[in-house]
C-alpha cells in the first residue's frame, strides 16, 4: 500500500505561486505534485548540510564562483 500523506500549508509570494504553477502545468503535474517533489528534495539538502544557514550560505558560494 501506500504512504500516508500529511497536508501542510504554507504562504508563498504571488509571483513564486505563478512561477511553480507554470512548471506544474508544463510538466503536467498539479501544483501539489510539484510542491512534494521540491520539499522532498530541500530537505535532503537540508539532511545533508545540517542547517538552513549553511544550506544558503553553501548556495551563495556556489553563485560566486560562478560570475
């Protein structure tokens, strides 16, 4: 069988709802399908670096050297 879900909700900016609802519609998902996938994957991310902070920090760093 399959795993009990657990609803959440959260409050985003206007244009970040837009933006997801457009990868939802183009990748023919709903906005929840999409929503699950990115927590899913942030908080692996978030396991992994131990913190927010160092999350973001390891984030700006990367854009640095990037320029």
């Amino acid at each position: 069988m399959g795993e009990w879900k657990a609803q959440i909700s959260i409050r985003v900016r206007q244009d970040l709802r837009r933006e997801l609802q457009g990868v939802a519609e183009r990748e023919r998902r709903n906005l929840s399908n999409v929503a699950d996938a990115l927590l899913e994957w942030s908080a692996l991310q978030l396991r992994v670096a131990g913190s927010v902070e160092r999350l973001m920090k390891y984030q700006l760093e990367k854009k640095e050297e990037k320029k």
